[in-house]
C-alpha cells in the first residue's frame, strides 16, 4: 500500500493533524502504525476490566489508567476515544467504561480493516 492510500485509510478513524502535532513525525505512518499498535494491546488488556473495576471501588486503578490511555490516544490522533478517557478520569463510572469499550471495539476493527487492506 502507498503512502497517500495509507494516510488515507488511516484518516478514516485517526485525526492525524492531531497525531503529527504530538509526535512530532508527520511523514512517519509506520511509527504511527507501531504508537497505535502499542496503545491498542495495552487498551485492550485494561479497558475491559474497567466496569469490574468500578463495581469494586478500585477507581483509582481506574483513574491512573485512564490518564495513561488518554495521553497515549491523544497522541496517535485517536482524539473520540481520549475525549472519553479524560471523562473517565474524572470521574470513573459504569456508563463512561461501556462508552469506551464501544469506542475501542470501533477502532479495532477500524484497524483490523486497515492491516488488511494494507496485506491486499
């Protein structure tokens, strides 16, 4: 896959606007693909456990990670996702951990998407 089609593609679910100013690396897609891969399987083992969490009064557990997963969203440009994070922080919530879990199950599969068509 080209560049221009890679940007393109990933524009579809990051605001890569956002990710250059963070970053710093505005021409660098395969870093932004390595940031949004380390942000994902980190995201993806914690954000799960964030209602059980809650239920069980571990909300600082909840708040540290949240503050963690925000930065880490905000600056791969996945900014829907690190607006919800930043709720979350302050002020952990059942409703708030199934609005990202939802979020984060759309742009997995925005990225699965992605590293397919990258494969074709």
């Amino acid at each position: 896959m080209d560049a221009t089609l890679k940007r393109q593609n990933l524009e579809e679910f990051l605001d890569l606007n956002s990710a250059t100013v963070m970053m710093g690396e505005p021409d660098d897609l395969e870093f932004l693909e390595e940031c949004f891969e380390l942000f994902r399987s980190r995201a993806e083992r914690e954000v799960v456990l964030y209602a059980e969490w809650v239920q069980s009064g571990k909300s600082d557990d909840v708040k540290k990670s949240a503050h963690a997963l925000k930065s880490a969203s905000a600056a791969i440009g996945a900014v829907q996702i690190a607006r919800l994070f930043a709720e979350l922080e302050s002020g952990p919530r059942s409703e708030r951990c199934y609005a990202i879990q939802e979020e984060f199950g759309r742009l997995s599969s925005f990225w699965r998407n992605y590293q397919e068509a990258k494969r074709s």
